[in-house]
C-alpha cells in the first residue's frame, strides 16, 4: 500500500528558528498484511503544537518527551478511522486517536498505543479530541483549576498571554466559568484581539506588538493581577508579573517565546522579576496535564458538555492535505493560528 510521510529532514539547530527544508515528504509503502493486535488505520487529522520545536532538537531538555530522528517519520496527536483490524478492541468504521500518530495518510498501529473515541462527545467534530476536548483543553482547565488558585467571588482579575492560541483561548474562558470576574488576553494581532473580545467572552484585550503594553495592561487590570496563565514567557511574562497582587498566582504552561532558544526549561527569570515572584509570594509553579492523569476522564467530559451547550467555543485553524503539515506547524510557531492549529488530511 502506497502512503505518503513527513520525515525530519534536518535539525535546525538549537538557537534557530525551524524552515521548510528542516522536513521532507516522501512517498513508501507499508506492509500488505497486518500483525495480530494491529490495526490499519488512515489518518484524518494530525495536531501541531509549539512543544514539538524541541523534539527538533537532539535533546529535548525533558525525560519524557522524546526528540524526532532524522530520516524518521515524524509523529504527534492524530486521530483516524480503522480500515481494517486484527484486534479485539477495534473493528473498521472505529475512530481512534493517539499522542504518537505518525504523519502519514495511514498507517499500521498497535492496538495498545490507541484509544477509541465517541463522535457523540464533540457532535462529531472529531479534531476536538486534537484541542478543546483533548489534552489542550485538559491543560487549559485543569491548568486554572489546579495552578490558578481560583475563587468564585473573589473579584479576581486573570490574564492569558498567548491568548488566542490552542491554549489560550480556552483557558480564558475556563476562568470564566470557574469563577474570575475579569479575563484579560495578550496576543499578536488586532484581528485575534478583537475575536477574543467579541466571540470569546475576554473583557479586554491587548496587541503586544504595539507600544504602551505595560501602561494598557494597567488599564485593563486596575485592581492588578490575581491569576496569570503564562504560555509565552520572555518580556510578556516579565511585563505581566511586574502587575501581579500579593500572594497571586501564575500558572506555567508554555514558554513558545523561548523555544527558538537554547535554554533550560523553564528558562531563567531577569532578578527583577524573581525579586517580585518573591517579594510578594507569588507562586510560579510549572504545570504538566501528564500528572493529572486520574482526573483526565472527568476532564473530558466537562469540556465536551461546555462545547455542546456552547458555553466553551473551540477556535481553530485547518489546513488540508499532508503535504502542508510542516507548514502548518512553522505558521503555528510565528503566530499564524488563531486557536488550535490542525491539518486534515483526509475526509
């Protein structure tokens, strides 16, 4: 069976920003016949995510986040419909999803690396086991829930940088529901600014591309910062905790601002900015959706109840065809998305 693969052509090296000719598309085959408890699958969606920049790398700064191998098909969350099957678990017409899918229009996988998955969960738009039902949504509200400190009645003031991305967009509106009285969202661009406002419910927003940042920030957080979702690191982040109240809290998620970078993560602070985490107790504590695996199953369920009634709105951004993966993710790593970045390969 002819396949088309993405495989990591070269590195880009540590302190570089990833290009086109770091990947490759091939064509090859896979077997003709499958493995007992193996199923042949064809790829209908492939995820991009800003952690993957270091498994480009030859280490990937973590123990459990493993680097791509040159010449190798690349691999990240996917989710497919069974072709044919030589396992118990699965018969062909199932949609199954898994962290480690191949970016190849179909493949030949072990039953125990999948799950499968309920259409009727996400109305059938199975991509959003990919972003606001999967792992980033799972990130954006056990995030807030478990790192933000959260108190319905609080009158407490959030902020979200990279706030109309994957993440970001979600986390916002999780802080709504879990009881902040204003949200606030930092991003790139006038049109992301103006969406966070209008469709997601933010109560400001700001284009940290334009000057006055730290002044507008103050603006739209009089009463100061009580809870920060931090998905950028770097000036943003520095900017944002300058502003923070007495024993507030931000929650570490990402630091997409550093990738491109060769430093530990996550990377140091300027002493300023320690002097303030310290000086005014502000718990910085790195968060890893991986840790909470025990409340991921209710996790889901919570989210796919917040997308059906409406209440949670699941941005994204598609691009078709497999051949566009690599540069989907290279758009996603400059800010070209506005919510979760997907590629479809397949109807």
């Amino acid at each position: 069976m002819k396949i088309k693969r993405v495989v990591l052509a070269s590195r880009p090296g540590n302190d570089a920003e990833p290009v086109s000719e770091n990947f490759r598309l091939e064509e090859a085959a896979l077997a003709d016949e499958i493995m007992d408890g193996q199923v042949l699958v064809r790829t209908l969606y492939i995820s991009v995510d800003p952690y993957l920049r270091c498994r480009m790398n030859d280490f990937t700064g973590t123990d459990y986040i493993q680097p791509w191998e040159l010449s190798k098909t690349l691999d990240s969350g996917g989710v497919g419909v069974v072709k044919e099957s030589r396992s118990s678990q699965y018969t062909a017409g199932d949609f199954v999803m898994s962290f480690n899918w191949p970016w190849q229009t179909a493949c030949i996988l072990d039953d125990k690396s999948l799950q499968k998955l309920d259409p009727g969960l996400v109305d059938g738009h199975l991509s959003h086991f990919l972003g606001a039902v999967g792992l980033t949504g799972l990130t954006a509200l056990l995030g807030v829930k478990e790192k933000g400190h959260v108190t319905r009645g609080a009158n407490q003031t959030m902020v979200i940088s990279g706030a109309a991305g994957a993440c970001g967009s979600l986390a916002g509106q999780v802080g709504r529901h879990l009881g902040c009285s204003r949200i606030v969202g930092i991003c790139g661009t006038d049109e992301k600014c103006s969406l966070l406002v209008s469709d997601l419910g933010f109560d400001g927003a700001l284009n940290y591309k334009k000057a006055g940042i730290t002044e507008k920030l103050r603006e739209c957080c009089p009463h100061g910062v009580d809870v920060y979702f931090d998905n950028v690191g770097g000036e943003i982040s520095d900017t944002v905790i300058s502003q923070m109240n007495q024993d507030s809290h931000v929650i570490l998620c990402g630091q997409i601002s550093q990738y491109n970078k060769n430093v530990p993560y996550p990377p140091p602070l300027p002493p300023h900015t320690e002097t303030a985490l310290k000086d005014r107790n502000i718990t910085r504590e790195r968060f890893m959706v991986l840790n909470y695996a025990d409340q991921h199953d209710s996790g889901v369920l919570q989210l796919s109840q917040w997308v059906r009634e409406g209440k949670l709105k699941a941005q994204e951004t598609v691009v078709h065809g497999l051949e566009n993966t690599a540069g989907a993710f290279l758009s996603m790593m400059r800010g070209g998305n506005i919510g979760k970045q997907i590629v479809q390969v397949s109807e």
